[in-house]
C-alpha cells in the first residue's frame, strides 16, 4: 500500500507540473484566500477602501482638506467541494492486466480536480456578459461583481458617485491594433474610483482564446518590429512588447448539465481581453487545495478506489482590472 500511495503521489505531482506549465493560466489573475480547515464555509470578500481626491490649497491656520475616503465592493462566497474518483482491480494493478494503463489513470484522475478549477476560474470570462450560469453538477452560480451586474458591462454602478463606467469594449470588435487602442483608452480614460474620481489602469496581459488566427493577431502585434498595418516598415512598433500574450484554454469551453465532458463554443473563440495582473479584486476562495487521497481498498475483493478532492470559489468582486472584447459585434 505504502509504495502505491507513494508512486500515485508521484505521478500526481509530475501531471500537476506539466498541467500548471502548460495549461493553467487563470489562476495567475486571481488573488488567493487560504482558509484551511474548521473556519466554516461562507466568506467575505471585500475591496480595498479608496482615499480619493487631491490636496487643496489652505489659508494659514485653517484645518487640513478632508479627503473622501470610501468602503470598497463586498460580496458574500460560499466554498464548494469537487472531487474525482477512479477504481481498480487487484488484477488490473496486481498483474498489470491492461499494460500500463494504471500510472495513465491515475494520472487523468489527479489532473481532474486541476481541470476543474481552472475552467471555475474561466467561467465568469466565459459567461462575461451574464449574472449567472449554471455548472455541470447543476448549480446556478452567482457571477456578478460588488456593483450587481455582470462582469463585463457598458454600464457599471459606482458606490459614491452618480457616474457609470465601462469594461466592455464598444460593438465587439476582433482583435487588431485598433481594437487594442480602444481598450487601452477604456483603461486610461473611462475607468473612475468609487467616488468617480479617473483612475489609469495599466493592463499587463493579453489573453485570447483557442482562436489560432486571433492568437496570431495577438503575437505579430507584440512581436513586430514595425506596426502590422503600415506599409512603411521603418516606423516603429507601439505594441511591441508591451503586454504578455496568455492563450486560456477553458474561456471558449462550455458543458451540458452532468456531462462528462467540455465541449467548444465556437461563438466564444475570437473573445480577447485586457487584464492588469496586479490588480486584487478577484478572488479564490480555497479550504482544501486540490489533494489526492490515499487508496481505499475494498475489504472483499481487494479492489482499490483512487481519488481526489478541492474545496474552493472563486469570486469576481471589482471590475476595474480587466476589459473584454466579446469580439461577435456587440457590446
């Protein structure tokens, strides 16, 4: 039992380091709330406060100018566990019945709650433009950020101020370098605090889907010495290497309810975003990372159940660190 659990664990690891590397992008977007065990189940996640304003000038004597200084968006998360179990034989492991397909299966299973998470972390890119969706297991899931609408909206509600901004690029268009600018401009022009006060936000990442034509776009655009769209090659490049290009591979992957498998939304492939890496208002609510369990033997027929297991949410509170194209005309 000891060299099973020992060899399982093994395999695990090596899958998760190829899955992490090649796969698993989302995460890198989210911030980590680590509860651990026996802290309950619900939490709150809360935005930063924001201290907004300038200094003004005073006369000699006179009090200090009173900044305005506001709560952030909060909204409530409740964890859910997912886990994933395979069952084996005595003779499958014992006499390596189907030639060693034992490490492959154990391999998939360990990579189960892997996938799972990632593709929970795509989900509210994927349903962008919706409040909610509902998951494989049939749950409808609340994707709405602190302002009550979805995440990517023309019209997002600020908590002190009369003002609205956007984060979803006008009339959808596929990526090009005017597209780009676009969303660059709702980064540095129409983003505001919530007192309504500008801020510049600078995105760090370029994310697109499984589109290889729109992926293409994306590297000619900052790898090129000169811009893709001018005949004069001696004129430089704005874009060249101005933001990191992310290929997710969940964001254009839908599901029926208890499926047992993702299947491609085509109407989803050429979707592109802009996100700032640094920015924390998106969050993963975790008690158990994903974990493998030691095998389970049956007491009759020495078969062995292999399984896994994760308890998490995630949870988009603040809006203000991404800006997607839909990239279908809309928007």
């Amino acid at each position: 039992m000891a060299e099973a659990v020992a060899n399982y664990n093994v395999t695990y690891h090596k899958a998760l380091t190829d899955y992490l590397q090649n796969k698993a992008i989302m995460k890198d977007f989210y911030t980590v709330m680590y509860e651990g065990p026996n802290k309950g189940t619900t939490f709150r996640a809360i935005e930063a406060w924001t201290a907004s304003g300038v200094a003004h000038e005073i006369g000699e004597g006179d009090d200090p100018w009173q900044g305005e200084v506001s709560p952030g968006y909060g909204k409530d998360v409740t964890v859910y566990q997912r886990t994933y179990s395979i069952s084996m034989t005595w003779f499958f492991q014992y006499h390596n019945k189907y030639q060693g397909q034992e490490q492959k299966l154990i391999s998939d299973a360990a990579l189960a709650t892997m996938e799972r998470l990632e593709f929970d972390l795509s989900a509210p890119f994927t349903y962008c433009t919706s409040t909610a969706y509902t998951n494989i297991d049939g749950r409808s899931v609340d994707i709405t950020t602190g302002d009550g609408v979805c995440p990517a909206s023309a019209s997002h509600a600020l908590l002190n101020s009369s003002s609205s901004c956007r984060n979803l690029v006008a009339n959808g268009p596929q990526l090009s370098a005017g597209a780009l600018e676009l969303a660059q401009d709702i980064g540095k022009q129409q983003i505001l605090d919530n007192n309504g006060t500008p801020l510049m936000v600078t995105y760090t990442d370029l994310v697109v889907n499984n589109d290889q034509a729109t992926y293409n776009v994306a590297m000619k655009l900052m790898k090129s010495y000169a811009p893709t769209d001018a005949p004069n090659s001696g004129v430089h490049n704005p874009f060249m290497g101005v933001f990191r290009v992310r290929q997710a591979f969940y964001i254009d992957r839908t599901f029926s309810v208890g499926g047992k498998a993702f299947t491609f939304d085509s109407t989803k492939k050429k979707q592109w975003m802009l996100i700032d890496s640094s920015n924390k208002g998106m969050y993963l609510w975790v008690t158990q990372y994903p974990t493998v369990m030691p095998p389970q033997t049956a007491q009759l027929n020495y078969n062995k159940t292999w399984a896994a297991s994760a308890v998490y949410e995630p949870i988009v509170v603040d809006w203000r660190g991404f800006v997607i194209s839909t990239a279908d005309g809309n928007g």
